[in-house]
C-alpha cells in the first residue's frame, strides 16, 4: 500500500498513524480540493504531528501519491464487481448493458470529488497519471469483458470495438459535473448502439 519513496511502518502503532494520515488526505482532497490541500490541515484531521509526517513522506508530492494509491486500490473491488454483474444464466444483453454501465456511472459518481482532484493531479505528476490510466483501462476491460459475453446480441459489425470505445464517453459525462441524468442517457445510447431491439 505504501510507494517506494514513503518510509513504511514498522510498528502497529506506527501503521496506525500512517492510516489515519492517508484516510485524513482522502477526506480533505474530496471536501477541499487540490488546491487547498495542506499538510497542516491532514495533521490536525490525522491527530499525527507534521514533523512525522515529513518523515514518513518527505514531502507533499509523495504523500499525494501515497493517497492516490491508496484510493486506487480501494476501487479495484468496484471494478471487479462490473465483471461480475453477468453471474446469472441466460440474461440477456440488454440487462446486462444497462446493470453494466449503471456500475461504471455509479464508480465514478460516487467517487466524483476525488476523481477530479486526481485528474488535477494527473495533469503535474506522471506516477498519478500513469496509475490513474491504469486503472482506467482496467475498469474499460471489465466492462468490456461483461459486454462481450452476449457478442451474438450486439448489432455493430465490430463489437469488440464498440464495446472498448463505450466506456470512454460515460467515464468522461461522469465527471463533468453536469448530473445524474447524463448517465441515464448512456445507459439508453449503450443500448441502441450494442443490442439488437428486442422482438
């Protein structure tokens, strides 16, 4: 959980502290923002002085890191639940296109704060713009997975294709801080676009 320039815990007590400082930054980064993220404010949230802080992350940048990792590997259960949105017999496409995407949409929606500060972030630092395109590509691929399962049902002439390109849109409205209505609409489009109307 810990990246390679943070000073891993050796003590339960230490171990304790590092967590209160990563879960106090994922607070502030999704109340307040990049912009007004201080080491100070994670100090008096984590009840950790800022001098251990220092010492375990050597700087802001790192700590940073150290939280987008964390928040990351938090998300990787959600991803994985999108691949597993198909578990039933004999559901049909449409079902699971609308039960897929609404997961994706809701990932995102409910990670909205965070996930725009990280984009911020991305933008200056290539270690959260590496692991943020990662994650991205792998939540595409379990979507993608999920589709492809009822390629028989998907009308477009190269399914695979279609069902890679779909998930960049809905990421993409997800964040744009425009409201819920726009994934309901993707739900509705990603229909259209990968299943054959119904008899």
């Amino acid at each position: 959980m810990t990246d390679a320039t943070v000073r891993p815990p050796k003590q339960k007590r230490s171990q304790k502290s590092l967590e209160r400082v990563l879960d106090a930054s994922t607070r502030l980064l999704e109340e307040e923002g990049f912009d007004a993220f201080t080491i100070q404010d994670v100090s008096q949230r984590a009840d950790v002085s800022v001098g251990a802080i220092y010492a375990r992350f050597g700087n802001k940048e790192s700590l940073l890191r150290a939280v987008h990792r964390h928040v990351m590997e938090s998300l990787r259960p959600e991803h994985q639940a999108v691949a597993a949105v198909d578990g039933r017999p004999a559901t049909g496409a449409r079902e699971v296109i609308v039960s897929a995407v609404r997961m994706v949409a809701e990932i995102f929606r409910g990670n909205e704060k965070l996930l725009r500060a990280f984009m911020h972030l991305g933008a200056v630092d290539d270690e959260i713009s590496r692991r943020g395109s990662d994650m991205s590509t792998d939540l595409a691929r379990q979507f993608a997975a999920t589709v492809l399962a009822h390629r028989d049902e998907i009308s477009s002439r190269r399914p695979a294709d279609a069902a890679r390109r779909s998930s960049s849109p809905l990421r993409g409205r997800c964040l744009d801080g425009r409201g819920r209505a726009l994934y309901k609409v993707r739900i509705r489009t990603s229909i259209l676009t990968f299943a054959k109307a119904s008899s």
